[in-house]
C-alpha cells in the first residue's frame, strides 16, 4: 500500500516540483514515514506521509 501512495505521489508532485525547482526525499522516524520538500524559492517542509515503517 505504502509504495503504492509513493508512486501516486511521485507522479503527481514530479511536474509541480520540476517546474519549481524542487526535491523530495522520503524517510522513516520512530515509526513514521515522511515526505521532504525542498524548493529552491520556498525553503523546504516536512509531510507526515503514513504511520508504520
């Protein structure tokens, strides 16, 4: 399920994030899964993604 959010996401955020200048990173935290943004103009945020890693 976890890859499958991954994918959708992925695909979603490639043309925004490329058009911005942007990156993402995924990690797993104390058991939490999360999504980092970075964009060039707005600085980077952090997205609690899923429980369970």
């Amino acid at each position: 399920m976890m890859r499958l959010a991954d994918r959708l996401l992925d695909r979603v955020a490639q043309k925004v994030t490329a058009e911005a200048g942007c990156s993402n990173y995924y990690y797993c935290q104390n058991g939490y899964y999360y999504l980092r943004q970075c964009c060039k103009d707005e600085g980077c945020s952090t997205v609690l993604i899923a429980k369970g890693c």
